[in-house]
C-alpha cells in the first residue's frame, strides 16, 4: 500500500510535466507553480478536515458525515494490526487516500492554464479539495448513501476523474477562453510549446497508475493486483490505438497529444471497473474511451469551451464513460446496475458543478479570477512570478529575481 503510494505522488509529477508540455513557453512556471502548490495543498487540507470528511465513520448511509478535524490514531491494535483486517495501518489509509485528494484539483489547473490569475485559483483549489471532493468521496468511498445504493466506484473514474472535469467545466465557463482562440475566421489553434514534456507526462502518468488501480485493491492479494496490472495496461494500450486510429479518420493526421490523451483516456475509462474486468472488456472499455477523445476535443471547441490540456475531454467525457461501463461489461454488468452508475454519476456530477460554479462565481465577484490582456500577452511566468522557464540570460531577468539569486 506505501509502494503504491509513492507511485501515486509520481502521478503529480506527471500531470506537472503534461500541462508544462501542452501550454505555451511563457506560461511553464506558472503551470508548475501550480501543481507544486496543489499536492501540498491538498496533503494539509485532507490533514485539517478531507479526511474526517470522506470518513465519518458510523453506520454510513448518509449525505454528510465528519468524523473530526485532524488524525486520531485509535487506540491499540485497532489503528495498527487490527486496522482495515490487517491490511494496512490508519497512517497507511490517511496517506493513501490524501495522495488521491489533490489529483482534483490539478486536472482544473490544467484547463484554466495560461489566463486564471494564481490567488484566486489557490484559493479556489484549496475550498475545493477540502470541502467538495471528500463530501462526494464520501457518498461511496466512505460509507455514504450511493455506497448503500450499489453505486460502483473501484479507484475513481467518477470520485476523482470526472469530479475534476465537472469543476473544471465549471471554471472555464466562468473564465472564459484564451485570446484569440475563438475568432470571426474560425478556431485557432494555440500548441503547447513541448510535446517531449507532454509525452514525459503520460508516461509518469501511466507508470503512476499501477498504484493509483492496483493501490486500490487496498491488499497485497497477488491475484487481484496483477488483474489490476493487466486490466489497467491493456485499457491505457487500447485507447492510444483508438485515439490515433479516430484522430486521423477526422483530421487526416497523425496527431500526437491526440494519442496521448487517448492513453489517459484508457487509463480513466478503466479505473471505475479495474478489477471486475477481463483483459477483452478492459480493451472495448479503453478503446472506446480512446475513440471519444478527439470526438469530445472538438464538441468542447464548438462550444467554445477553452481547455488547454483536454481535461474535460480525458477526465469528465472518460470518467462518465467508465463509469458506466461498470454496468454494461464486467462482474457487475446489468440494466439495474448501469440505471445505478448513471444515477450516481448524476449526482455527484449535479454537486461538484454547482460546488465548483458557485465558488468561482463568489471569486470571480470579489477578487476577479482573469489576467489582464496585456498580462496574459506577456505570459503569466513574467507578469506572476518574474522569471522565465528557459534560457534567458541573467540580464534578461528581473531586477528582484536576479538579487534574490545573488
């Protein structure tokens, strides 16, 4: 459970290293500014209140429950041998659960990149993932109702992938998009300035994902955790093919961030359902999720959603997707249990939407949550935090930058 720990953290170094690669050059730092931020974020936030909030403790059932601010080791054997059946230990839990905690709000960083002013967002993801992931998380993970309901949530297609779309969507509504994405002659493209950063991402993304399913079979039952290992696998190989195969059925290329995010695609589609799958299901769940991702890319741009990364595309249409097909392959597969996947995923759809618009709303009334257009033009690695990314001589940085590094 640590091993698959650790392996999770190195999934924020994936999603930091795939956003740096999808956004401009003069916007690097921030993006990874950002993400640094949001994993320590996150870890005193799920310390403070997330993980009283996500579990209560009780008899569960309920829409609400928190079991208390902090860590509160119980006495005796009961945190330690005792614990989870021996499986693990209640340190073990907290860490596991808070390496999850951030992964929300780091896939909103990415779809607000490269024009969303820094203290607002920190603030914003800060609310976020104290309050509105663990609520939700709660509702399965900890006992709550959709858990009563037979709501089916392996490792978080919905709780933790598609809880970041549905706030990202929120936020980039509110937002808006970059300039000169949308204009009179049509859509603009705006490229990323590394895609070796990019693909550097995906697969510290991928590697991290082993522990991120396998960690969830909370166990070291070998059986389990190597079905895991395939199932994730096969989903990640299957939606990279599908990917490539629909991107250039539509767009007569062979785009690579298409089929990067197709591998993420897979990897989100499988995780609600990793461990019910056979190695065939794994590859129709993963090749379908492949194959909604450009199709999902240009729904968001007609709509003149802005996302940077394809956050939307990969965490929210993907996450839905697995979600579902919870009920339609696999152990669990049956018309009363998809009507329960969907109903679930409606709901926590429904309550992070509104959590996400509502507290973006209040921001963007009180502190403004947008750069100005000559600072999104200069790029936010100058205008936020004075320094460049790459290359520049001494001379080209700023005054206080250069005396802070005498």
């Amino acid at each position: 459970m640590l091993i698959a720990t650790a392996l999770v953290f190195i999934m924020h170094l994936g999603f930091a290293t795939l956003e740096a690669g999808f956004v401009q050059r003069k916007n690097t730092v921030n993006i990874l500014f950002k993400n640094t931020m949001i994993i320590a974020i996150g870890l005193l936030t799920y310390y403070v209140i997330g993980f009283g909030l996500m579990y209560p403790g009780g008899e569960g059932g309920g829409f609400f429950g928190f079991g208390g601010f902090g860590l509160s080791l119980p006495e005796g054997d009961a945190g330690a041998i005792a614990y989870a059946d021996g499986h693990y230990t209640y340190w073990t839990d907290f860490i596991f659960q808070a390496m999850f905690a951030a992964t929300a709000a780091t896939i909103v960083s990415g779809a607000v990149a490269e024009r969303v002013k820094l203290g607002p967002f920190l603030l914003f993801a800060t609310i976020f993932v104290a309050l509105s992931y663990p609520i939700t998380g709660m509702w399965k993970w900890g006992g709550g109702w959709l858990n009563e309901a037979g709501f089916y949530d392996f490792a978080g297609s919905t709780l933790v992938h598609a809880v970041g779309g549905w706030g990202a969507l929120a936020c980039v509504i509110l937002l808006g998009a970059r300039r000169g994405k949308y204009t009179s002659d049509g859509i603009k493209p705006i490229p990323g300035h590394s895609m070796p950063l990019a693909a550097t991402g995906v697969f510290l993304l991928w590697f991290g994902w082993f522990g991120f399913n396998g960690g969830s079979v909370l166990s070291a039952d070998p059986l389990a955790v190597s079905l895991v290992f395939v199932t994730t696998s096969l989903a990640a190989a299957a939606g990279a093919v599908a990917a490539f195969i629909a991107s250039y059925l539509l767009f007569k290329s062979h785009d690579l961030s298409m089929v990067l995010n197709g591998v993420l695609g897979g990897l989100v589609g499988i995780t609600a359902g990793a461990d019910l799958m056979g190695p065939g299901e794994a590859i129709l769940i993963g090749g379908i999720a492949g194959t909604l991702i450009p199709f999902a890319v240009v729904f968001f741009d007609r709509i003149k959603i802005d996302d940077p990364v394809g956050a939307t595309s990969v965490h929210l249409a993907c996450g839905i997707w697995g979600t579902l097909a919870v009920g339609i392959f696999g152990a669990k597969a049956g018309w009363s249990q998809l009507l329960t996947q969907l109903y679930g995923t409606l709901a926590i759809g429904a309550f992070t939407f509104a959590f996400a618009f509502g507290l973006m709303f209040i921001l963007k009334k009180t502190m403004g949550i947008r750069v100005s257009e000559e600072e999104e033009e200069k790029g936010l690695d100058v205008t936020e935090h004075e320094m460049h990314a790459y290359g520049e001589s001494v001379s080209d940085q700023p005054v206080a930058a250069f005396e802070m590094a005498k």
